[in-house]
C-alpha cells in the first residue's frame, strides 16, 4: 500500500498543490503548454528546488537521501536521454524479485509469450541474423527479457547503438529503463507521445500491469484526450495555476 | 661567459616584431591588433614592476613583504582562471573555486620543494621562492582553467544525461562521473604534452633563461626537470581540487543539479 501524498508543493508557476493518490491509483494531469505540468512532476521527483513536501507510503521525502526518492518515484520525462553508446550500458542488471511482468502478452492472446510481438511495427532493423549461438556474454536476465518483449523488442536491443535508435524505439526504451529500476510510483510526461498506435497499446498495456502489479501509484501527463478517457482513473486539469478537476 | 647586459635599444627592436605582427593583423583584418598591444603592453608593465619588486624584495628578504608579492600573484591567478571560463560559478565561488584550488596545489608544492628538495636557507630565499612560485601558479593556472572550463561547458550541455541518471537513482558522483574524468584530462593534456617534448621540440623557458644567464648546461637541465615534475604535480592536484570541488558545486544538497548557478561570461 504506497500511497503518493504531495503536501503544498509549489513550483515556479503553479500554486501550492495539494494532492493524494492512493496505492495503484492512476491520474491524469493535462493543461496548456507552459502551464508548470513538468515542473510539477520534477518537483514531485526532487530535481528541482521548490518548496512543499511529498510522502510516499507514509515517508516524508525530506528523510530519505535525494537518490533513494528518485529510485522509489520514478520519472519518465518526456524527452529520454542516454549516457552510454550501448542500449545495454542503460540496463545493469536484472529486474530480480522488484516486479516480473505477468505472463500475458498486450494486444495478442493470452498466454504467447512467444512471437507475436515481433509483428510489422517492430523496428525494421530488429530481426537480423541469429545472433544468439555466438553471443558469449552472460544471458541477459529473462524478466528483463519479457519487459523488452512486451515492448516489441527482441533481445538483441540489448547490442544496439543508442545513436541508431528512432523516436519511438528511444520512447520505449526509456520507460524499459524506468520500469527495470523498480519504483513503487511512476510520474509519467507524455510516456506515449511520439509512439504509433500498436506500440502505444504495448507501452499502455505495460504501465496498466504494472500499476496493478506493483500496486503503484501514477501521475500521467498526458495531452491525448482519447488516452485519459480510455484507461480511466481520475482527469485533472491545471488553469489559472491550480489543479481542478477536468470537466 | 657571463650575462649580456640589454640596452632599453634592444628591447625596442624587439617590439618593433610586435608592431609589425600588430599592423599584419590590421592589414589582414584579424581583428587581433589591439589584443595584441594591450598584451604586450601590460607584460612590458607587469614585467618591469616586478623586477623592480624583485629588486627590493631581494635586498630585504622580509617574510610580510614576500608573503604579500605571494598573495598578489595567487589573486590574479584566480581572477584569470575566472576570466577565462565560458561559464562561471555565481558569486564568490566564481573566483573561489579557482584560487583555493591554486592555493592549495601550486603553494604546498613550492613549499615541498623549497623545505625538501631544494633545501633553501632560510625557506623563503625570494630568489628561489618567487621564481618557483611564479612558474607554478602560471602553470596550473592554465590546467585549472581548462579543466574548470571543461566541466561547466560540458554539464551545461549533458544536462539531460546527468539528469536522467539522477532520475533512475544514481547519485551526484556517478552521474557526473564521465563529464568530471574528461574534465580533468583536459586540465592535464598541456602538462603532459609538453613534458613528452621538452628538449627535443621544445626548449623550455626556465632552462633557457638559465643557460643565458651562464649556467653549466647540465645543472640547467637538471633544474628543468625538478620544474617540471612540480609543476606537473602541481597541475594535477590543482585540477582535481577544482573539478572535485566545482562538480560537487553543481549539484545542492538534494543531489539535484543546479545549472543555475553558472552565469554566461559578458563578452
């Protein structure tokens, strides 16, 4: 039961906020450009000064070291950057015992977790040749490998260049990055926004899971109307600098 | 051989190069012309002054006097260090990070050298200790200014790296940890490079002066390489008491990561 609490919290353009999600709880955040939605997750996650106070599952974030709060809440900004020339330098480990995604497959019948996926909207240059017989690495870890199928990504993802990678697939891999680190709440900006519909549904599909898995609250900006409406959970919306209910 | 007096006549002919390399940047519009004078004339200045400081300095052999030569240095070191960055720290840690850094490094090694190596009578003999001084400072003064220069231009411009590390819960050290390594490998290229050539490409200013002045070619060489080696010692732990304490000034006490504190230099 982690609930997520925000106590006053005020940044540069929004006023005092006060806001409580209960344990796997969804709600959407929408409202015009420039209206401080950002700003309001990046205070939510500590990465900018301000003032007002969060609580997680009961714990003041003011006690815990900055980097442990960020593990807990994860962010997903709306822009993914990466660090290493390798999409694996982004993943160091497996996801162990923090979460295995549930043995269904989104948008197929239950219970594939084979091929499905890698239909016509994966990446045209994923399925290459074989690779596996002369890979002498260590396997990477088998949920970590369900999360990148779910996704639409087979296991060589893990080889590929973070330069080569499009939007979308960048996208994608950036909530796999977020989802592998375990948070117990997700602050999502535009998770899908630059996503084509199939993945869109993949990536909808993963973050449901996980909500409901993990029992984990979410803070989703999102400007798709069709999106808030689809996946239900509470609409707010920001005016004038207030959070009010959208109507 | 003894030491060739010059006549004010030689130096004038001297700078007469710098007037011509002054009218060739104008004919070739350059735009460095007046750079190049203003240079020339603050180290015809600068110079002058401090043989004459030197001159007094060196007849008293007054510890408050050398003391105080000292400090100027180390403080327009730390103006310079300031000067030369792309973006600077707001406030006192514009010009701190860079002179606490200089103090620490360039001092503690003159004073290794001058207590330990050297062993002058009494330790602070102007004679020996300006000179070390002078050529220390100017020398990690050019590492730190690099090197801090580095770091700032470059966490301005991974600003979304550093901060999708912070986000997936990595701390300031990690997360900063490549921009701070390339910084400081920055800062200690010059050193390096010009320890690899000296003697074969390069000879070096101090040996030069020395073999000028008459000194035995061969004790020269062996005060050049106790130079170089104290500056390169010097140079290192200046950068990296910069970049230590300029990469932990970037990020506040919740680990965020405070660009705001840099201000664009006025150009």
């Amino acid at each position: 039961m982690a609930g997520l609490r925000l106590e006053g919290v005020r940044t540069r353009v929004l006023r005092p906020i006060d806001l409580e999600l209960a344990a796997g709880e969804l709600v959407f955040v929408s409202g015009p450009s420039g209206s401080g939605k950002s700003l309001l997750l990046r205070a939510v996650a500590d990465l900018d000064p301000h003032e007002g106070e969060v609580w997680l599952d009961g714990t003041a974030r003011s006690s815990l070291p900055a980097p442990q709060w960020r593990r807990r809440v994860g962010l997903l900004p709306a822009e993914s950057h990466w660090w290493g020339d390798k999409v694996s330098d982004h993943f160091p480990g497996a996801l162990g015992k923090r979460w295995t995604p549930s043995p269904f497959l989104p948008g197929s019948s239950e219970g594939g977790a084979g091929g499905s996926v890698r239909d016509d909207s994966a990446p045209t240059h994923s399925i290459s040749a074989p690779a596996a017989n002369r890979d002498s690495e260590a396997a990477p870890p088998s949920d970590l490998l369900t999360l990148f199928e779910w996704l639409g990504f087979g296991r060589e993802v893990l080889d590929w260049s973070v330069a080569r990678l499009s939007t979308g697939e960048r996208q994608r891999l950036a909530l796999a990055r977020l989802l592998a680190n375990g948070p117990e709440a997700l602050l999502l900006d535009e998770a899908t926004a630059n996503l084509d519909p199939p993945n869109r549904e993949r990536a909808e599909a993963i973050i449901e899971n996980y909500r409901s898995e993990r029992r984990a609250p979410v803070l989703w900006v999102s400007h798709d109307p069709d999106q808030r409406r689809r996946l239900g959970g509470r609409r707010l919306v920001i005016s004038d600098g207030l959070l009010v209910p959208e109507s | 051989m003894s030491l060739i007096i010059l006549s004010p006549w030689d130096l004038a002919l001297a700078s007469s190069l710098v007037l011509l390399l002054a009218f060739m940047s104008w004919r070739l519009h350059l735009g460095v012309e007046r750079r190049v004078l203003i240079a020339a004339a603050r180290s015809t200045v600068q110079l002058t002054l401090l043989g004459l400081v030197l001159k007094v300095l060196f007849t008293q052999t007054s510890l408050p006097l050398i003391g105080l030569l000292a400090l100027v240095m180390l403080l327009v070191a730390g103006w310079e260090v300031m000067a030369r960055q792309e973006r600077r720290y707001r406030g006192v840690w514009g010009m701190g990070i860079g002179t606490l850094s200089m103090f620490l490094s360039s001092f503690s090694v003159t004073l290794l050298a001058l207590f330990v190596i050297i062993g002058v009578e009494p330790w602070y003999q102007p004679q020996y200790l300006i000179p070390l001084l002078g050529m220390l400072l100017g020398n990690t003064m050019s590492g730190i200014a690099i090197a801090l220069d580095n770091l700032t231009r470059n966490a301005w411009e991974a600003r979304g790296r550093i901060e999708a590390r912070l986000l997936l819960g990595a701390d300031w050290d990690d997360a900063i940890a490549d921009i701070r390594r390339d910084a400081l490998r920055s800062g200690l290229i010059p050193i390096v490079n010009a320890m690899a050539t000296a003697g074969i490409v390069s000879l070096p200013g101090m040996m030069t002066g020395q073999i000028l002045a008459g000194s035995p070619p061969m004790e020269a060489a062996k005060y050049q390489l106790m130079i170089m080696f104290l500056i390169s010692a010097g140079t290192g732990l200046g950068s990296v008491a910069a970049v230590w304490i300029g990469s932990r000034r970037l990020f506040d006490d919740r680990e965020r990561l405070r660009l705001d504190r840099l201000v664009p230099a006025r150009t």
